[in-house]
C-alpha cells in the first residue's frame, strides 16, 4: 500500500517553499520602495528598511563571520547578513541541507524550471556519472576560494576595515540593482544557468552554488539522516530513482553524503510503509513527516528570533544615511 506520506510530503514542501519565496519576494518589493523613496528625497519612507534583504549578501556575511572571530563583535551594520548565515549553517548542522530543499529561492525556482524543462521536453537529461561527479566538485572549489581569501587569508583588521567602508554600507542596494538594473553580461549567465536548469535537474545547486557546498559538509554531522530497513525493503529501487542528487539510496542503510538534501522524495516515492525514513540515530520509530521540516523552520526562526531579541538584527544606519551614501553608488561600483 501507497504511504501516506507519499502525498502529503510533495505538497508540504512546495507550500512552504512557494510561503517562503512569496516572503523574499515581499522583502525585495520593500526594499525596492525603501530605496525608490531615498532616491526621490521624500523625508520619510513609506516602508521602513527590511533587514532580511541581507540574506542576500552571503560573501559579506562571511566576512562579518571572520570579524566575530577576531574581535568577538557582530557587524552593526549589515548584522542580519550574520544572523541568517548562521541560522542556515545550523539548520544543516541539526537537519541536514533542509534550507536548500524546503527554503532557499534559488533552490524553488530550479525546481520550477527542471520541472518546466521535463513537461516542454518530455525528459530531463542526465550527465554521464563520472563527469557529474568531476562537476560536482566546482562548487566546493568555490567554497575553498571563498574560506581561502576571507577566512584564512584576509587579516583581522583588513576585514575592519572594509566593514567600515561605504562600499559595505551599501552592499545591499548595490545587490538590488544587480536585478533592477542588470548588465547584458548578467542576463547571459542567467539565461545560460536557466536554460541548463531545464535540461538537468538542479544544475546550480548540484554543480555550482559554494552555499550548498558549505550545508553540505555542515549536514555530514546532522543527527537526522534517511534510514533504511533492510528487513522490510524490497529492492523495488523507486527511492533512487527519486533522488534528485542521484544517490543509491536502495544499497544504503543510512545515507551519508553532503549531496543528500533532505528533500525526503526518496521517502515519498518508497512504496512500503516505514522502510525508509528521516529521523536520528538515537529515535527507534519513524518520526511523523512534518518533524523534519518543523525542526528546519523551528531552527531558523530561533536564531532569527535572538538576533532580534539581542540587538543584532537591525541595520545602525538611519534613513538620513542611505541619503548621504546613495548619491555615492556610482563611484562605488568598481
């Protein structure tokens, strides 16, 4: 018989990706109005600055990362960028790469256009096992680049010092106009990456984004992972076939790998009731299936709820300071 879950997990996950892409879009609309008012000198804005448009601004996030550990001090200025990477990086420690299969947008649209590539298609393609392994290596050098340059390299008060530029101040209105005002260079690697996402299934996540690299290494140590009874499975291999990440998930007895997601596709396509499951060593039974997302979202509300509660969510630029530094951009953007 057909597991319930096999119904109910394909629809949780897209409503709480489709509720989490509706909340970024929402951010990027208020900040787009934030700035529109600076640029038309009103004296006040009709919406006030939303600190979450930070979680865009992951290379920075990892520079204030290495000014915590040298000075024991969060980054006044942009300090959401801080709060959000880490409570990503701890919902991999605690539950895998949950924010790339149930949160990331990034993550969402992929899905939307591989989804897209299979109905327009009839298919969606695969890459030849030995060079999607090599390919899947490019994004953890991209992650080695970036611990290299900011974290080893980069000393203390270097990174001082440009926290404390105006180019940092306005990270954030200069990643807006990425999208408001996009280069023919930028709309050529987005179509290119968009036009691979409709061929391969998760092409950016899978090979390119050094975010999921890092998750990915974090989720290594997550006490929940897919289990499998050996006992009870028959062999029908549906699970593997399910596995955007191409794991063989029917030869496993716990899956233990930095591409596994946490999507939970694998549970869903299983056939048989309780053979596979998503839950901790230490927990015997299967866990309900909403346990797995609701810890994800319950961790990252948490960290997000203390940088709030502790002061290090909002931005200690004022109104009057977008104001000054805006007129600045220009200069700033080589």
């Amino acid at each position: 018989m057909i597991s319930v879950s096999s119904q109910t997990l394909p629809r949780m996950r897209q409503l709480l990706q489709g509720l989490f892409l509706l909340w970024i879009i929402g951010i990027g609309i208020r900040f787009g109005l934030f700035v529109a008012a600076v640029e038309q000198g009103n004296p006040q804005p009709l919406f006030d600055r939303p600190p979450g448009v930070e979680g865009f601004l992951p290379i920075g996030a990892l520079t204030s990362l290495k000014h915590w550990f040298v000075s024991g001090e969060i980054d006044p200025v942009h300090p959401a960028a801080l709060v959000i990477f880490l409570a990503i990086v701890l919902m991999s420690l605690l539950a895998k790469k949950s924010f790339c299969s149930w949160i990331c947008p990034v993550g969402t649209l992929s899905e939307v256009l591989h989804k897209l590539g299979a109905r327009l298609l009839g298919r969606n393609f695969k890459v030849w096992r030995p060079l999607d392994l090599l390919l899947q290596g490019i994004k953890y050098l991209l992650l080695l680049f970036f611990v290299k340059i900011i974290l080893l390299d980069m000393p203390g008060y270097a990174v001082a010092a440009f926290l404390d530029t105006p180019y940092w101040a306005v990270s954030d209105v200069k990643m807006l106009r990425f999208f408001t005002q996009i280069s023919a260079t930028a709309v050529t690697v987005l179509v290119v990456l968009a036009v691979l996402s409709l061929l391969y299934r998760n092409a950016w996540c899978r090979y390119l984004c050094p975010y999921g690299a890092l998750l990915g290494i974090a989720s290594l140590f997550s006490p929940f992972k897919i289990r499998r009874n050996v006992e009870a499975c028959s062999g029908c291999r549906q699970c593997s076939q399910a596995c955007p990440s191409g794991i063989s998930v029917h030869a496993k007895i716990t899956v233990v790998s930095p591409e596994c997601t946490g999507c939970l596709s694998c549970v869903a396509a299983c056939p048989q009731r309780e053979v596979l499951a998503m839950r901790p060593s230490f927990w015997r039974r299967p866990l309900p299936v909403w346990v797995f997302p609701a810890t994800a979202v319950c961790v990252f509300m948490l960290v997000v709820g203390i940088g709030m509660l502790s002061n290090h969510w909002q931005t200690v630029l004022t109104y009057d300071d977008y104001r000054q530094l805006l007129p600045m951009l220009p200069y700033l953007s080589h």
